[in-house]
C-alpha cells in the first residue's frame, strides 16, 4: 500500500520568542487539518516594533493525506 503526504507553510508570529511562533503556527494548522505529522522550521525573521519585537516562525508542516 501506498501512501501520500501534503506539505504546507504557515507562518507563526510572538513577542515573546521564536519557539512560542513556532508552537503558534503548528497550533493553528492543527485548528483546521488532522494528522499533522511532523514540522520543520523553514526560517526565522523579525520585527522591531515601537514597543518590542516580533519574532517570526515561517513552519513546513506535513500530513498524510486520507485513503479513500
């Protein structure tokens, strides 16, 4: 038996670090996809802001898609 994967890239955003922008982008696809399987970080980026920074998380996250 075969399988098939799909692929997606979501961005996080936090002031407060890169992993609670990483957690947040997985959390939020986990919102609207089942069977996430794994992530992995594609690139870290900011943002100064007036009133602090903006960490940035851009996530490849990958499911498996269902048998029909």
């Amino acid at each position: 038996m075969s399988k098939a994967f799909k692929l997606i890239e979501v961005v996080g955003t936090s002031s407060e670090s890169y992993a609670v922008a990483i957690n947040a982008a997985v959390e939020q696809a986990r919102k609207s996809i089942s069977g996430l399987g794994w992530f992995e970080v594609t690139d870290l980026r900011g943002a100064i802001l007036e009133k602090g920074l903006e960490y940035q998380a851009t996530v490849k996250i990958g499911f498996r898609l269902r048998d029909e």
